[in-house]
C-alpha cells in the first residue's frame, strides 16, 4: 500500500489501518494530512475488499488537533483560502457518518481538539488509560466550533460544555464516563484491541452491515416516529435480500 506524504495505509484481511503520520508534530492536522486522510477514508468506502477501518496515530499520540502553525496564512485578506481550509474541515468530520464502512480509532497520548473530534467521529472508540483527551481551545482563545457538533450529539448538555468551556483534558477513564470511548486499554493494548472489534463488524455480511450503519446515523438524529420509518425501510429491504439470496 502507499505511504502518502503524512498517511500510512496498511491493509490487514479485511480491515485497512489508517496512520496519521507526522509524529514529530503529535500528528496534527495540517491541510495535507487533512486531505489524504479524507481522500483515503472516501478510497476505504469504495474497495469492496475492506470490510472495517482502524485509524491511530503514529508515535506517542493520536492527534493533537489542528496544525496551528498553519493559521497564520488564514487571515480575512484571503478569504478564500479560509473558506477553503474550513470547508476541508468539515468534510473530513461529516464523511465517517457518511460512509457504509464502519471505522474504529485507536487513541493513545493526545487526542485534543481536532483529534478529539476525529477519534469520536468514528464509530467505535478504543483508548489508552493514559489518553488526554479534551478541547483546549479556549486556552489559546480560539473555539472549538467544528468539532463540536458529534461531541454535543454523544454526550449529555452539561458533559459537553463542560469539555468546551473549562478545557480540562480527561484521561480514559473519564473519556469512558462520559460515554466517549467503547473500550479503555492499557497503553500497548490500543491498536490491537481496536483490531479486534473491527476484525468483528469486517465479519458481518457487507450489506447488513452497511445498512445497520447508514439506519444508525439516520435514526440518530431523528424524532421517534420518523427513526422507526427508517428502521421499518431496512427491515423490509433487508427481509428481501434475505429471500433474493435464498433463491
């Protein structure tokens, strides 16, 4: 598989790791690795030979959130160039709910920010007992705008204001009660665990899988009546394949 400038992507069976690679930058998100990683998760989506996705990070953390060393070119005398790099943004954190491929981070170090945003965005979380994981905008005055809409659609009001506005990183545990990660492992047993659960869903037939996902994420952000329409439409398409294949 290639090495992309700030990407590694390496396939193990059915599951395709996926490695932000800038370790000496704690593997924040400059405009690069935001479009490989964008590029690569829409690639996973399509090869129907990849049944899951990990993504982690190399080195010591996850993702230290947005490269800051970039804001200095995103100014209002270059509005477009703003524009663009929000867009980008934006893209990268609505595509894992938009794709039939589930996707598990493995999250070690730290997870702040936009790397925050990343390892909730997926569908299944592992982390390290000794992550930091947090929203530390408001210490550098800057906010966390993007990244909060998943955070204020997986965890209560007061839990999700509380990690914008007092910008206090947690560790696993805490991740955990907040209801922001499905496993806590020791450190060394991020990635393999995180293997694990995707080795699980990559299992599945690929259409109940995808179908499970795409009724998940829709479902989600409907009122009761309108997410059982869409549970009874699944059903019914689902109890057809299931007759197509017998015969």
């Amino acid at each position: 598989m290639p090495h992309l400038q700030h990407l590694l992507i390496d396939d193990r069976g059915a599951v395709r790791i996926l490695t932000l690679d800038r370790p000496e930058k704690h593997n924040a998100l400059n405009t690069v690795l935001t479009r490989e990683l964008l590029d690569a998760l829409h690639a996973a989506d399509a090869d129907p030979a990849v049944r899951a996705v990990v993504l982690t990070g190399a080195g010591k953390s996850f993702c230290a959130g947005a490269d800051t060393s970039e804001f200095s070119a995103l100014t209002p005398d270059d509005p477009q160039a703003v524009t663009a790099r929000a867009d980008l943004t934006t893209a990268l954190h609505l595509a894992f709910s938009q794709m039939n491929t589930p996707v598990v981070s493995a999250v070690r170090g730290n997870a702040l920010g936009g790397g925050a945003g990343l390892a909730i965005a997926c569908d299944l979380c592992v982390m390290s007992e000794t992550v930091r994981f947090g929203y530390p905008e408001l210490r550098h005055g800057i906010v966390a705008a993007v990244v909060m809409a998943n955070l204020v659609r997986q965890v209560g009001r007061k839990q999700a204001f509380e990690l914008v506005a007092l910008g206090e990183p947690l560790d696993g545990a805490g991740a955990k009660a907040f209801g922001l990660c499905n496993r806590v492992v020791p450190d060394a047993e991020v990635l393999e665990t995180a293997l694990r659960l995707a080795d699980t869903v990559a299992g599945w037939n690929p259409l109940a899988m995808a179908t499970t996902k795409r009724s998940f994420h829709r479902a989600a952000d409907l009122g009761l009546a309108q997410a059982l329409e869409v549970g009874r439409d699944a059903n019914v398409m689902m109890r057809g394949f299931r007759k197509a294949r017998a015969e």
